[in-house]
C-alpha cells in the first residue's frame, strides 16, 4: 500500500513512462506528453463539433478526461495495443488490473477530493460518448507519431499508421474527418512551412 496523499506525486512519474514500448522509436515519448496531445486534440474535436457542425460537446470536459485517460498505466505500465486485445482473456484480464490501478492512485487522495477523480481515471457508462471523443483523440495523436516517425525515415510504424487510419476510418465521425482534412498536413510540414501564409 502506498503511502497517504500520493496521488499528485504520482501523477509526476508520468513523464518516465515511455510508450510504443515494441517499436524502434527515432524519438521517445512519453506518457505525459502523450497525455497533454490528447487533451489538445479532445478539446479540438469537441469545439469543430459545436462550431462546425452544430452540436454541443463540452470541449473542456474533453480536455480534462483525456488528461486523465492513460493515469492508470503509472501502475500499470504501457501494455503495447497488440498484446492488450490479443485476446478477450487479456483484455478482460487488463480492465480488471486498471480498476485495481484506478482505486490504489484514489487511496492518495482525501475522498472528498477523490470523488471529484472518480470518473476521470477510466471510461464511465455516464460519459461513454465524451470517452468516445477521448478514444478519437488518442488515435489521432497515436496517428501523428506514425507520421512523425515516418518523417524520420523509420519504417517501424508504417503498419501501425495503416491500422490506425483504419480504426479511425471506422468511428465514422465527422469531427475526426475534418480533423484529418483540415489540420494534419500541417504535421509533415517543417516549421518553416508552417509558418509561411498564402499570398
């Protein structure tokens, strides 16, 4: 058992949690600065759908789950995605350590402050379609590394990329669509690209 009033600190160690832990990386990455790129693009896909396409997502709410959406693995470590859903044994098996996960970081917080991380720390049935902006969002940014690597001439996550644009193609969401259309080029561009305007 950890000690009492641990659960900032171990919030901390995210940033020595390196993910992508099967692929040869040109640059690692860590789950903090995962954790932040998530929280950017949930917060994106919730604004595109309330002003593009009429709808009403809290994109702050966004923000913070996705904060909070891979904190488990403090404990838990990155499991690499084909071995979380090899099988539904392992996968049931891995929820049942996340609980386990969730409910030790809660023990470090005082439990009128701890409710308030309750929903955050895994996907609640309350806010399964907000979770489900989270779960676009972890793709996209999953998406970018692939792109990222690539540009770096690391032919290790080309599959990866493939299988992901799949399963993004499969949420069939028009935000991700417009996400994609609109703002991902501007990942394969230099900074100097960038940050050129059209005449």
């Amino acid at each position: 058992m950890m000690n009492n009033n641990h659960f900032y600190a171990m919030l901390s160690r995210m940033k020595y949690i390196n993910r992508w832990g099967l692929m040869r990386n040109t640059r690692n990455e860590n789950l903090c600065e995962h954790s932040l790129e998530v929280a950017f693009i949930a917060h994106a896909l919730g604004i595109i759908n309330n002003e593009v396409y009429g709808g009403s997502v809290p994109a702050e709410r966004l923000a913070v789950l996705a904060m909070y959406h891979d904190v488990t693995e403090i404990i838990t470590g990155d499991m690499p995605t084909p071995v979380k859903y090899y099988s539904p044994v392992i996968r049931n098996a891995y929820k049942e350590v996340e609980q386990v996960a969730k409910d030790e970081l809660l023990t470090g917080l005082p439990e009128s402050i701890g409710k308030h991380y309750d929903g955050l720390l895994l996907e609640t049935e309350e806010e399964k379609i907000l979770w489900h902006y989270v779960k676009a969002a972890d793709k996209l940014s999953a998406l970018i590394k692939c792109i990222e690597e690539q540009q770096m001439g690391n032919l290790d996550f080309a599959e990866a990329k493939k299988t992901i644009e799949e399963s993004l193609e499969d949420m069939n969401m028009p935000e991700v669509e417009y996400y994609i259309r609109e703002f991902l080029p501007a990942y394969k561009m230099t900074i100097d690209e960038s940050g050129q305007r059209d005449e």
